[in-house]
C-alpha cells in the first residue's frame, strides 16, 4: 500500500519543477510566495496552507501530467455512451489525462497556466470529471490527501531552500 503511490507523487514533484523552470515567471511568483510564507527553516502545514499560488501549480501540475489511465473498471449493466453500446460486464478504462486536456473542457489544454484555478471551484475531489487526478466514487485513490500533502511538502522545500532555473546552452 505504501509503494502505490510513490511513482506518481514523484513525477508530479518532477514535471512540477519541469513546468516551473521551463516558465520562469511561475517559478518566480511560486519561490517568492514560499519564501514570503515562510519563518525560518522549517516549513509547517499551517504554511502550506497559506501558499495559495504553490497549491495552483501542484493543480495544474496534476492536470497536465496526471497518471493517464486511471484502474478498470467493469459496467455492471448495458449503457450508452456518446452513442457507443457499451454492454454489461465489459471493462472500461477512464483515460484522465484525455478528460485534462479536453479542449472542450479547458482553455489552452496543453498549455500550463496555473491561474486557471484561481476561481475555480474545480477540485481534485472527484466530482469534477474533468479533472481526476486521484480518480472518482468510491474507488477513488486512499491515498489522496498522504500524496497530496507529501507532493506540496516537497514541492515548497525544493523552492524554499533551492534556486531552479534551466541551464544555459551554446551552439557550438
């Protein structure tokens, strides 16, 4: 149980920080918000709860680089969906990261813009079925709020404690 998560929590630290370097603004706001947000050395959970714009990057950084095939599933009768037959006991897989970067969901799908969760009531709760990074009902991940909270730790340690930018390349 412990191991099922650690993959996914640490590409998401990953891609956080690939996004951050590649758009050197986000990186800036986010680093200054921890750095403003936090007393000292050590960084506490009542801090994290204050890092409203580091919260929308982990969001965003869910939306766009989610685990992208969430478990099967099996129907447990005949439906329809968009017009396909779907009979009883066929296994279906939920693909999360087409319902992330649905264009007739999201602005900009492929573009990564944290603000876009700035009003937003969308949440990684599972009711939002365009956005389900922890999946949905009542299989939905057990580790969520574990992952979560180890994901934003990490993150606002990294940005904290560390200076990230890309490295400087020459054509030789």
């Amino acid at each position: 149980m412990l191991m099922a998560g650690t993959s996914s929590s640490s590409m998401t630290i990953e891609w956080a920080f690939c996004e951050m370097m590649r758009n050197p603004k986000i990186m800036k706001k986010a680093q200054s918000e921890v750095r403003a947000v936090v007393k000292g050395k050590t960084i506490t959970e009542a801090d994290i709860q204050r890092m409203h714009y580091m919260n929308l990057v982990v969001k965003e950084t869910m939306r766009l680089h989610c685990v992208p095939i969430l478990l099967p599933r099996v129907n447990p009768k005949d439906c329809v969906v968009n017009g396909y037959d779907i009979p009883a006991k066929t296994t279906v897989l939920i693909n999360a990261w087409a319902c992330a970067t649905d264009p007739d969901s999201w602005e900009s799908p492929e573009s990564f813009i944290p603000e876009r969760f700035e009003n937003s009531l969308i949440s990684h709760s599972g009711t939002h079925f365009e956005f389900l990074p922890f999946g949905a009902g009542r299989r939905m991940c057990p580790g969520l709020n574990f992952g979560l909270a180890t994901v934003e730790y990490a993150i606002a340690n990294l940005l904290h404690h560390y200076d990230w930018k890309l490295p400087e390349f020459r054509m030789v």
